[in-house]
C-alpha cells in the first residue's frame, strides 16, 4: 500500500551503523545524504528533517516491516539491539488480535524512532 516510509535522525552516520547493521545490508545514500533500504518494492528511508529542525519520533507511530519466519523477527531484533537500538514493549513473540496470530518484535531506533518486525503465521 505505501511508496515508502521515512523517519528522520540527528546523526545519520550513527543511523546508517544502526540500519546497515538492522538490514544487513548497506543503505544507499543519496546526493543529500538521505539513507534508503529497499525490500519486495518498498523503501525505507533516513533523512536529516528538510526544515534544519532537530528530528524527533512520532508519538503513536510504528514503521513495520514483514517477514516470512519468526526467527527472522527473532534476529531482526538481536541486530537492532546490537546496532544501539532498545528492545520495547513485550519480549518477541506471537499475539493474538481481531485481526488474527501475529508474530511481532518492536525496537526503539538510535532515534527514538519506534521499529515493528512482524511475521504472519498461517491461520
């Protein structure tokens, strides 16, 4: 459904580590220093805010990313935690909602910026 997501950072060498580290791959940047990492036609990017103001995180937002196994969210997550970012809310595991069993893991970036790693179980 989206284009892509894009979250803002202070400091977008430490960004990168943490992202290149995350996604095991290396962000490409672009001529304006802006990170993007792409996955099944999407894009994810880190930018410094266009204004000059200083970045912050959306209260209330999660940027989510899918993935096909549960231990693919398990390792996710030990990379963000190893980059610098901090392990949030429950431990990973699988939930049930209305919407069905999901299987999730949510990290705070060096940012502040709120990460979901979630797989679908088949129902």
């Amino acid at each position: 459904m989206f284009s892509h997501v894009m979250v803002g950072s202070n400091d977008l060498e430490r960004s990168k580590r943490f992202y290149d580290a995350l996604f095991e791959k290396s962000g490409r940047q672009d001529d304006k220093g802006r990170l993007s990492y792409g996955r099944r036609g999407s894009i994810f990017m880190v930018s410094k805010p266009i204004d000059g103001g200083s970045a912050c995180h959306a209260n209330g937002g999660t940027v989510g990313f899918a993935f096909d196994t549960p231990q693919e969210v398990d390792a996710w997550q030990k990379r963000g935690v190893e980059a610098g970012g901090t392990a949030i809310e429950d431990p990973p595991g699988e939930r049930s909602n209305p919407f069905g069993k999901l299987y999730l893991a949510y990290l705070r970036d060096p940012d502040g910026n709120k990460l979901c790693a979630l797989h679908r179980p088949p129902q």
